[in-house]
C-alpha cells in the first residue's frame, strides 16, 4: 500500500497550488439544554432559540472525531425540531 506514503513526482507536468490553514471543529460553543434550548450566561433558557451542529461544541469531550459534523447536526436539529413542535 502507498497510503500515508510519499510517492516520487517523476514526470511533468507539475502543479502547485497555494493552501492555507482552517479550523474544522471547535471545543467550545453555545451551551444548550438536552432538548437543544440556548441556554445564556446565567444558566436560564433563551425562549425560542435553540441550536445544533458544530456551533453547540464539546460534544466529544478532549477529542474530535472528523467527519461526524453533520451527523451531529442531524441528531441534534432533529431534538430541536422535536422540541419545538412539543410547544406547538
């Protein structure tokens, strides 16, 4: 297997194109409640607003597992979504 290996560049032509750093996942975000509610700096429920995905943060603990946002935006907007029409 060549995977994780660097392969020679023998023959032309060749390309190089400029790239930059970018954060992918943060450790942190908007604290929430178990049914998604935004929950402000003096731990009380923000009425009507609520949040899921990435923006929520922490949800792995001291490691991320790459590729899992959308499952966590599924999951976590699916409660939202549940939450909400239970007020309904």
């Amino acid at each position: 297997y060549t995977y994780g290996k660097p392969l020679p560049l023998t023959e032309p032509p060749f390309v190089a194109i400029e790239t930059s750093a970018a954060l992918l996942t943060t450790y942190c975000g908007i604290h929430v409640d178990p049914q998604m509610h935004v929950i402000n700096v003096f731990g009380e429920r923000i009425n009507g607003l609520y949040a899921a995905g990435e923006v929520t943060g922490g949800v792995h603990g001291a490691s991320s597992v790459s590729g899992t946002g959308f499952a966590k935006a599924f999951a976590m907007g699916r409660i939202a979504v549940e939450s909400i029409t239970e007020q309904i």
